[in-house]
C-alpha cells in the first residue's frame, strides 16, 4: 500500500511538471504569473436579503457592499459600507413581534422622533448629531405589515449632513417594506 502512495505521488508530481509550454525537458519552463481569483460573495442571509444594492446605491449615491451580518436571538442584522470607507454606514435591523401599533407608540418609538407616514403601520425617523470620529445618523424604525420591527440607520461620514440625507432614507425603508422579503 505504502509503494503505491509513494508511486501516484511521484506520477503526480511528474505529469504537474510535464504540462504547458516548455514541457520538453530541453526548454525552460514558462514563468506563469500567478492567477488571482476573487472570491465570490456569500449569498445574503437573515436581514441582508432585504438590502437592494443597485437601489441603495440610486437612494444614496454611493456603492455599498455587506460588511457583516449577524443574528442575536431573534434579530438578524445586516451592516453595509463602501469597500473603500468605513462610513458611510448602513444597517438594517429585524426582529419579529407581538407588538401592535399601540405598543409601538407607547414602548418603541424614541424620544424626539417624528413620524413617517406610508411606512408600515406606524413609523419614525430621527436624526441625530455628530460624534467624535462620526457624522450624524439618520434612523428609520418601523412595525411592518407582517408582524416584524425594523430599523434602518445610515451614519455618515464627519461633516456628512444628514438633514440632506433623512428623505432619501426614508425612501429606502419604504422600499425595504415594499420588498417585504
């Protein structure tokens, strides 16, 4: 067994030297270049099939690609970012609920946020400052048709301005809704 291992090895190593221009054992061997594959990306999963990239990319004017996603007890997250920046930011949050729009008003919905009409069943957005390192964010959450709270944040880059940038994110919560996935 041991001598027929030892035989297909060698054969192997032999028939991998024997391929390609410059085989013959008179001509050198051709330097190939190395041949670099990109992988292909994981297919979405949990909250990141509800992202629409051409979409995001024609609500906010920039190419996003998934970061990470993760799932935490019954909410599944999706983050996005440019391959090229770590902000602006894009995530989307998803958990199912009981909860009614009652519940949504009187638990949910932070302080200071405005509501956003013909999102869900009952929606917020809110916008909130700049930070150390960070521009402003601009948050969307919403109770959807089927049973489900989701929230969409963008934080933007320092000195990005979010006011500018809170209609277009509602927009795309309303296509994330649309899409209902």
């Amino acid at each position: 067994m041991r001598t027929t291992v030892m035989a297909l090895v060698a054969s192997g190593t032999l028939l991998a030297g024997c391929s390609g221009a410059g085989a013959s054992a008179h001509e050198p061997p051709e330097q190939a270049s190395p041949r670099v594959v990109s992988p292909s990306p994981p297919a979405p999963t949990g909250a990141c099939l509800l992202l629409d990239f051409p979409g995001i990319e024609q609500r906010l004017h920039v190419r996003m690609a998934v970061a990470g996603a993760a799932n935490h007890e019954k909410t599944s997250t999706c983050v996005a970012r440019p391959t090229e920046a770590a902000l602006p930011e894009l995530s989307v949050s998803v958990t199912p609920t009981k909860s009614d729009v009652a519940v949504f008003k009187d638990k949910m919905l932070p302080d200071g946020a405005k509501a956003v009409p013909a999102l869900g069943k009952v929606a917020y957005s809110q916008l909130k400052p700049a930070a150390t390192g960070r521009g402003p964010y601009v948050e969307v959450g919403w109770l959807a048709g089927n049973a489900r709270l989701l929230v969409l944040k963008v934080t933007l880059p320092e000195g990005g301005d979010g006011a500018a940038l809170l209609p277009d994110v509602v927009e795309l919560a309303k296509d994330i809704d649309r899409a209902g996935v």
